[in-house]
C-alpha cells in the first residue's frame, strides 16, 4: 500500500479534543484538529476560497456518515455537509498537518 492507495482500519472522533484520530493499514496513524479538516474540506464551495485553520477553530465533527468504502462524509458544527474525504485525501492531510507515529 502507499499513499496513492491508502485504507484506513479505523476512524475515532473525539468530540472533546476536537480531533479525528484515523488508523491506516500500513501502520500510520493521524490526529487532526476538525478546524484543519474544515478548512481543507475537499467540497466544491471551498475549492476557490482561501482559509486557515484558524478561521474554524470554534468548529466541531458532529457526526461522520461513511461513503462507500473509500471515504466519509463529516458533518460539521457549522452546517457544512458537502465535504466527501477519501482515504487518499485524509492520507495527504496526515501528512501535510504531521503524523502522530510511523
């Protein structure tokens, strides 16, 4: 498996920490902050607009509904919906925000 064909083992979201732990196969592991997510959210609505972080800070996954077996859905505190992950994606912002252990 490499990062062009990621599969994840298993999701956690924590609600408290406002973060979204998620296992891949190959041994990696992430924890991301929901804000993070949020920003980089891969929705039509967010392609051209230009966000931090920052700017979701107050943002939280309130649910995460899965797509197939290939993505998820969350759905954020803020009304964001249209957001579709796939594990590639989730993968890429693992890396990009740092992993947790290799």
């Amino acid at each position: 498996m490499t990062d062009e064909n990621p599969t994840v083992s298993k999701i956690i979201l924590h609600k408290k920490s406002r973060t979204l732990e998620i296992f891949f196969e190959d041994g990696k592991d992430f924890v991301i902050p929901c804000a993070y997510l949020r920003a980089y959210s891969p929705s039509a609505e967010m392609r051209d607009k230009s966000r931090e972080p920052d700017d979701f800070s107050h943002v939280n996954i309130l649910s995460i509904e899965p797509v197939g077996q290939y993505a998820i859905k969350p759905i954020f505190s803020d009304g964001h919906r249209t957001g579709i992950f796939s594990w590639q994606t989730l993968y890429k912002l693992g890396i990009k925000y740092g992993p947790r252990s290799t």
